[in-house]
C-alpha cells in the first residue's frame, strides 16, 4: 500500500470556531509506533466540549477525535515487544483510545501515528462484529477502568482468577445507559461486583439488568431520590450497616450540576468516595449558547457534599501514569475481554454526511442536541475500508 506524505484531518482552527478539514502530514512510526489507516471514528461530549467550550485546548489548530478503528499499514517493533500474545503485524485490524490534540494519533484523521500500547487487535475469529463496532469501546471501557481503580479504588485483578468475588458492596452508577455507564457495568459483572445500582431511563433497564444491575431506578421521576433512599433503608434493615456508607461507591457518568451532581450529593455519604465525569458541566452546549464548565469537581456552585464524602474528577487520558494499565490495558485485556464475551460494543448510530468534514459536523450537531439515547455515534474516515 503506498502511503500519502499528506492526508486530512478535522481541527479547530481557533477558539470557538467550527471545525475544518486541514492536511497534515503522515507521519511514519517510531520504535514500537504502528502507522494507521482510519476506517471508522467515533464521537463523543469531549469533542462537543472542545468544539463549542474551548475546553483545555491550549494551542491552535487543534486535531480531534479520541478514538480510531482501522488497519495497520507499517508497524516498527522492537524485538523484544510483544503487546499481546498475538504480536501485531502489518495488515491487522485495530482499534484504540488516544489523545485528541496530538498531530500524530488524533483519532479523526485519515492516518495516525500511534504507540503500540495504545492499539488493541480485534480478535476476528472470535467476535461476530468489525471494526465500525469495536470504535465504539476503547475510550469509555479505558474511562470505566480508570474510574473504578484509580478514582474508586476498587480491585479488578488480572488475570482474574475463577475464585475472585468483588463482592456485594452497593455501587451506584448515574447514567448507566451511557456509554461510560454500560461498560462500567460490565466490568463489575464480569469481576464479581454484584450491588450495582443503575439510574438511567426507564426504557433501559431491562438491558442494565442484563448488564448486572441489582435494581435499577428512573431519573426522569421526580421522586427518585426518595425511591433510593427508601431502598437503602430497606436493605439496611435485612443487614445492611455495619457502620459505612450505606453506598460505599458512586459514579457519575454524565457530570452535570444540576442533573447528576446535586442529587447525588444528596445521597453521598460519610465514607463514600464519588467519581465524577469530567468536566461538570452548568450550562449545556446549544444552538448560539456556549457551555459553561466547573473547573473543580470538589467545589461546583451549589453541592453541598457531607463532610468526609470524597469526590474525585475522573482524568481518563491519567491511566497511562499506572504504568501495568499502560502495558496491559489495551494490547492485552481489552482484546481478551471481547474475545471472551465479557464486553459488548455500544450500540451504534452512523452518522452520515456527503464528506469527512460534514460527517464530523453532523456528529457534533447531534451531541448538541443531546439525541445520543444508549447508542454511540460514529462515521466512517476512509470511504475504501470496512
């Protein structure tokens, strides 16, 4: 395959400012780096956040997209790396979570520069589905790990013995139909974390249940904190107590003020540790309006924690700082998960458009209006792949 020395990409051209399609050089791979040929992206808050909200954007143009889904067109390893058990090669197909902003990896963009410990191979012999489904993992699974090790504190050992239990200490989840929501789920399932509570719309939750969810509750009902309270005092009264929180662990997968973070300040209590979605946000994107964003999950106007409640922002792009989440995550227990069943891909929405630029403007114009419902969005790169 003869590689383009230029190719496009989609970048902010400055503050505020709708995206553009700009050419950037393709950028052959360093030691252990695989160059890529994107077949399929997906979109996600961040993007809408950076777009319309300026969010930690320090420098201009500015390359988007988180995520990728496509094949490897030259792969350099060393000779003592293996990523997994089946070693990349030229010609494989893969999928994987990076950092938008970065000229070599940024996900919407028709080739990408990456390090190898951010590629997972999908394991075709052993999954009914391809690449335009497996794009919808990498970031929110990376997220749901990060936030229950890192933020929570939370066991998820590897390889995970057949004895391991995580045990039925509660776990509540708002917004368990997102897309952090869902695979959050299924990662407690599959390690034995049965005391999972699900806040999500109603028409959800006869899959959150299939995805391990105890008992689930309804958001849009304006007494749905008094039905959580009323259930834990009841599960208190069976034996619940022994002096901790009577929910130990809480995830907000949505960040926002008024619609997750107030309530579930309402319900945190001494002991609990909370991990917040970041950034919160107070105003949502719209049509002419700009978001506004907390800067301190700790401190957004309004909530009110209980004293020794502790809050933290879950930083996803930070799991590289644990350095076996770094070597194992991606090349290694992402591909066996999938391969094995424990994790299903989101849902999917492709969101079409006549060319790269008016599919990544749809994408965008969609998270604005907030249509997204337990489905991701995503839209091809390359129009020659799968």
């Amino acid at each position: 395959m003869t590689t383009p020395k230029t190719h496009f990409s989609i970048a902010l051209p400055s503050p505020s400012t709708p995206p553009i399609l700009l050419q950037t050089p393709t950028h052959a791979p360093n030691p252990n780096e695989a160059l890529i040929k994107v077949s399929w992206t997906c979109s996600t808050p961040l993007d809408l956040h950076r777009a319309d909200g300026n969010l930690a954007v320090s420098a201009y143009p500015f390359l988007l997209g988180t995520a990728f889904a496509g094949t490897i067109v030259t792969l350099w390893l060393r000779p003592t790396t293996s990523p997994n058990d089946q070693p990349l090669k030229e010609g494989d197909k893969v999928f994987g979570f990076v950092s938008d902003g970065n000229s070599r990896e940024a996900g919407f963009q028709e080739y990408i520069t990456v390090p190898v410990h951010k590629i997972s191979k999908l394991p075709t012999a052993k999954v009914p589905y391809g690449l335009k489904e497996a794009v919808t993992v990498p970031t929110n699974l990376v997220t749901a790990f990060h936030a229950l090790t890192a933020d929570l504190g939370l066991r998820l050992p590897w390889p995970k013995s057949a004895g391991f239990r995580g045990g039925g200490s509660k776990v509540l989840i708002w917004g368990g139909a997102s897309s952090v929501g869902m695979y959050t789920m299924q990662v407690l399932k599959h390690w034995g974390y049965s005391g999972v509570i699900a806040i999500a719309s109603g028409k959800h939750h006869e899959e959150l249940r299939r995805l391990g969810a105890r008992v689930c509750f309804d958001y849009r009902n304006p007494g749905v904190l008094g039905e959580i309270v009323r259930y834990l005092d009841k599960e208190g009264s069976q034996g619940g107590g022994g002096g901790g929180p009577r929910i130990p662990y809480l995830v907000d997968c949505i960040g926002s003020r008024e619609g997750t973070v107030k309530p579930l300040s309402k319900i945190a209590e001494r002991g609990s540790k909370v991990a917040v979605m970041l950034p919160v946000i107070n105003v949502h994107a719209a049509e002419g309006k700009r978001p506004v964003f907390a800067a301190d999950e700790k401190n957004v106007q309004g909530v009110v924690w209980q004293e020794g409640v502790e809050v933290r922002g879950v930083r996803a792009f930070n799991y590289e700082e644990n350095d076996f989440y770094r070597d194992k995550l991606q090349p290694e227990i992402i591909p066996v998960l999938l391969s094995q069943g424990v994790i299903q891909p989101n849902k999917t929405r492709v969101v079409e458009g006549a060319t790269l630029l008016e599919r990544a403007q749809n994408a965008l114009q969609l998270l604005r209006n907030q249509a997204p419902s337990g489905e991701r969005l995503i839209w091809r790169v390359s129009e020659d792949d799968e």
